[in-house]
C-alpha cells in the first residue's frame, strides 16, 4: 500500500486528497497526519520537508501535488483509459494545466500572506505583503472571468485545484478579507457536495503548536 505524508491545512495537500479520491485510488494509500515543521522523518523521505509526500510501493517518494496527481491520474488510466482527471492532450490538457497552476500559485501565495500576518510588524515587509494579496485577488477575478471552463461535469486537475484555493483562502481568512464574487461562491457551494470535498474539509491539527502548520 502507498503511503501519503499529508497535513490537513496544506491545499496541496488537500488537492491530492481530493484527486485520490476522485479517482478511486484512495483504498490504496494510506494518509498520515504529520507535522512537517517538526517530523525529522519525513526528511528522509523528502530532502525539503514538504507535505503532500507519496511513497510508493517500491519505496520510491514523490512530491510535489502536481506530480503526485500526474502519478495517480497515470494509475487510474491504466486499468480504465477513460477515467482520469488530467485531460490527454491539445488545448483542454493546456486549459487544466493553466488553471492548477493558478491555482497552486493563489494556494502558495495565500499561505506565505497568512504566514506573514503572524510575525511581529518589524520583522514583516509590507511590500511583499502588497504582492501576495494582489495575486490572490487577482487569481479570484481571473476564476470569476473563467468560470464556465471550470466544468462541474467531469471536474478536471484545474477545477479542483481552483476549488481547493479558494477554500484555503477562506480557511486562512475566514473574516473575509478577499472579495469571492457570489458567482464563484454559487458554484463552489455545488461543487462541495463531493464526497471527496467533505471527507477532507481543512482544519487545524492536533499538534502541540497549530500555528506552524501553516504549510
């Protein structure tokens, strides 16, 4: 059985969990809840340390969400060529990819402003603060103006990277502070009768210091 080191405030994290799923390999993996702040172990599986980390069966670690899903996706069409979330080729594989990763850079930027906002006013930069929230905004005008590509029949690798980054910017911010057009808020409320959604809703975890899993 494949082993997935994940945390359950990392998006990326979020976002394989939610590919395995949807792929019906989840049976396969077994997830475990780590600390990576904190888990010496997890670098010697991954020499930077990061969550989501798969482990295969033949030892072999993968990391990075975007390979993983690639690698579970690869799985799924093995045995049924016509499953799969990541579109073969031509311009639809093109417009999946593009929307994970706008998705994966909202995700990037929503964390290092969240981790930002916990340092002490001194040691902040109120520049690179400026930067990430403009490309969270932006990111979130960008969904609302390429709304009908992310389809809610046959989800692919974009829909649900989408969906998951703008979760985390609620998780991380839950007063608000980014305009998510009703719209887009329409159509997430629709998407998140998932199963694969409601089995990994993010939340803090049990860890002696919350704040660090901030991955």
């Amino acid at each position: 059985m494949m082993q997935l080191y994940y945390s359950p405030t990392s998006p990326f994290s979020r976002k394989v969990r939610v590919v395995s799923r949807e792929l019906a390999r989840d049976k396969q993996i077994n997830e475990i809840l780590i600390d990576p702040w904190t888990d010496a172990a997890l670098r010697t599986l991954n020499p930077l340390s990061k969550v989501p980390t798969l482990i295969l069966e033949d030892g072999m670690a993968v990391f990075e969400s975007a390979v993983i899903c690639d690698y579970l996706d690869q799985l799924a069409r093995s045995s049924n060529p016509k499953s799969g979330v990541i579109p073969n080729d031509g311009a639809e594989r093109l417009s999946a990819l593009k929307w994970q990763a706008l998705a994966d850079g909202m995700m990037a930027a929503t964390g290092r402003l969240f981790a930002d906002s916990k340092r002490a006013e001194t040691d902040r930069s109120e520049f690179v603060m400026e930067r990430q929230a403009y490309a969270i905004q932006s990111g979130i005008d960008a969904i609302l103006d390429g709304l009908a590509q992310l389809r809610t029949e046959e989800p692919h690798i974009g829909t649900w990277s989408v969906l998951i980054a703008l979760y985390y910017v609620d998780f991380r911010w839950p007063d608000r502070r980014f305009d998510i057009p009703v719209r887009v808020r329409d159509w997430m409320a629709i998407m998140s009768e998932r199963e694969s959604l409601a089995e990994t809703i993010f939340h803090l975890p049990h860890f002696d210091d919350d704040q660090k899993s901030i991955a």
